[in-house]
C-alpha cells in the first residue's frame, strides 16, 4: 500500500483499506405469510448473501393431526429454509424459499381451524462497487474509500454485512435421515435426525444464512406385480426436507415432510442406500441492525 | 473501544466500529460447477496469512432444481496460517436405491475476511 488509508483494530487486523470490498445492506422483502414454498424476485448486482428469519419457538400445530399419512402425525414439524439462489440474469435473482407450517397441515387435516401464520423475512446484502458504484445516496457526510481501480469500497453511509457474534466457523450436519437398514416405517424416525448447534446468542430477532440439502427419498416397498413375465416392484416414496427452528440459542434442523407418491422399477431396490450426510456453513445478523 | 472509529448514518445507528471483528470484507468469490469438484477443490489465500476468514457456498446454485441432488460443502482450515478453503461432495460415489449416483448440484462460493486473527 503506497497511498489511502488503513483502519487497524486491536487484534492488528486491517478493517478498512482499499484493498477490501464492503458488502453491504441492500434491503429486505418481506414478512411472507406464505405457508408453503414461494419466490422472491430480488435485484443485486453481483452474487447476494441472503439471511432468512427463522421460526422462533414456534409449536402451533406441532404434532399435526392423529392419522397416518405424511402430512399427520408426529413428525408434521414447522421450520423454514432457503432452497436455492436462481440468477435470472443481468442483476435479476429468484430466491426460492419453502416454508413448512405444522399449524397449516394440522388444519388441513381436520378440516377446521385456524391456521398460524409463520412469517418469514429475507434481507439482502451485496457488493457495494458493484451496486453503489457512486456511493450511497441520502446522506452528504460520512468517508469513502476507493481502491486503485477506482471502484468504491468502503461507504460509511451503507450498513455493513455485520454477524452477530464472531460465530465465523459455524457448520451445522444435516443427515440423510435415514433409519439405517430398517425397512420398515421410514415416517418414525423424524425425531433423532434433528441436529443442532448451540450459539452464544439468543437467536429470537435473528436471521441465518444457510443453505439446505436437496430433498431426500426414502422408500419403502409396498408390493410386487408379475406382467407378463415380468415382475414389477412399487415402493412407497417420502420426499423429506431439512428446514431450520430455533428455540433459544439453539439452531434446529428439522427433518420435514415434503411429498409423498409411488415408484415402480422392474427390479427390487436397495433402499438402505441413501443420500450422505452433509453440512451446511452458518452466519447470522441480528435484524435489529438492518431494518 | 479506546481508539479506531465509529460511523454513523444519520439517524445515529452505528453502520461500522473499525474496533470489532465481526464486519465481512469480500476476499473472493467463485462459481463453482459441479463437474469441476471432484474429488476436491482448494482455495488457499496466502495474502491473509494470520487473518481469520469465513466461507459461505450457496448450493443448489443456478438452473434447474434436482430432488435428491449432493450439495457442495466448504471446510475452512488454516495450515500454516495461510486461509484456505476446501470444497467437496460428502460421498461423492454413494449410490442411490437403483444403483445409481446422486445428481450433483453447482455451488456459488464466497470468502470474507473478519477482523479477527487466527
């Protein structure tokens, strides 16, 4: 560095230097009611970080109505997550988020009732030279920094990507949710494949940053037919998704339904294959922070 | 705080304190096919050696939405205190009921510097 500036925090770290790009607040959609999976068309120049509010405590409908099929039972929990980042093209992005509301299905399944809405919130953070390459407007004070290019990187007027905690390295497992080689009721084992991670924060009033596995199919044979000298195997198929609660300062990963339906293949299956465990990296903000 | 500085937007909240750690600075940022993982991928930072970073991949990123699909995973580690980031599919050949590989999703890989050190 031969010219601009330096900031230098207690731990000699550098915080501002043209040679570090801010990401800052861009804005927040929302709260949705939507009980359910729906979009979120966003602008962002550059690729966007998006914080999703979590379902904070709540148990409305935990539990859901006494029957069998997927959508009954126990194991109709409530949590929410991000399902994936769609570009759309230029600045243009879909966020894709899937809400799962015990409190809905509960209704559903015995047609009377009041469903509980569960709002969720998204907020956006971006490259700031990318999406103010002329400074924030609004305020006529404040201190920019721009690096050799002449692209903006600091702004003290645009508010930035800040966690909440020095919660840095934070990976939380998110398992395949299966019950082993058991062939028997894939629906029973909801409950132990939870997991969790405990934070040095209450997570009321936050929002995370997570991604979430695909949703995983379990099987579950149901019968065989013989046609013409050919015998066909159809299996009971539970589409099951991993979603985030939280209580406290615990992060849940919630095993919850998604679809149910039948395959058949002309051949029997080895349904204690499944999908492996993976993980997913965390970040939170408080939302105080980014109204 | 005993020294550094403060800003402020206009209504007096405090939109960065150069004295705390947990503001992000982009170091990097990378679209990452799913064919390129492999058996891995690394991204070292030797610029930051000494500084603590962090790493968030978006997987599924892109087109079209596949049930069942791998996602990418990121791992920080810092051998020799040089940053580095390490992408993979968690059991990458697993086979599915019929015998088959999972679908594997694209990743969107982004690297902040905190202000903390290692």
């Amino acid at each position: 560095m031969t010219y601009g500036m330096r900031f230098t925090n207690s731990s000699n770290i550098t915080t501002i230097s043209d040679n570090q790009k801010a990401y800052v607040y861009l804005g927040k959609y929302g709260p949705n009611n939507t009980s359910g999976e729906y979009t979120v068309d966003i602008t962002c120049a550059g690729f966007p970080m998006v914080f999703m509010s979590v379902p904070y405590n709540v148990t409305e409908g935990d539990g859901g109505h006494p029957g069998s099929g997927i959508y009954y039972g126990a194991y109709i929990r409530s949590g929410a997550y991000v399902r994936r980042i769609e570009h759309l093209g230029g600045s243009s992005w879909r966020i894709s988020v899937a809400v799962i509301n015990a409190s809905y299905w509960k209704v559903a399944g015995a047609g009377t009732g009041t469903v509980s809405p569960i709002p969720t919130t998204l907020r956006v953070f971006g490259r700031l030279d990318l999406n103010h390459p002329s400074g924030i407007s609004g305020n006529p004070y404040g201190m920019r920094v721009w690096d050799s290019t002449g692209a903006l990187v600091f702004d003290s007027n645009g508010r930035m990507l800040r966690l909440a905690g020095n919660t840095y390295d934070t990976e939380l497992l998110l398992k395949k949710d299966y019950p082993g080689t058991s062939t028997g009721d894939p629906r029973a084992d909801y409950n132990s494949y939870d997991t969790s991670v405990s934070l040095p924060f209450s997570l009321s009033g936050k929002s995370i940053c997570a991604t979430s596995r695909s949703l995983v199919r379990h099987y579950e044979a149901s019968h065989a037919e013989y046609f013409d000298g050919t015998w066909e195997y159809t299996y009971n198929t539970y589409d099951w998704a991993s979603a985030y609660w939280a209580n406290g300062s615990t992060l849940y990963s919630r095993k919850v339904p998604h679809t149910i339906g039948t395959e058949s293949f002309p051949y029997t299956l080895n349904i204690s294959s499944a999908a492996s465990d993976t993980y997913t990296r965390l970040a939170f903000i408080d939302d105080s922070q980014f109204p | 705080m005993t020294y550094g500085a403060k800003f402020f937007d206009a209504s007096g909240n405090v939109t960065f304190d150069s004295s705390q750690e947990h503001t992000l600075f982009l170091l990097d940022e990378v679209s990452i096919p799913a064919a390129s993982v492999g058996s891995g991928l690394t991204y070292s930072y030797s610029g930051a050696i000494g500084k603590k970073i962090t790493a968030f991949i978006q997987s599924p990123y892109g087109g079209d939405y596949t049930p069942g699909e791998k996602i990418q995973r990121a791992q920080i580690s810092y051998p020799g205190g040089v940053p580095t980031v390490s992408v993979t599919f968690e059991d990458p050949d697993a086979l599915d009921g019929a015998g088959y590989t999972y679908p594997k999703a694209n990743g969107y890989l982004s690297v902040f510097l905190t202000g903390a050190s290692q």
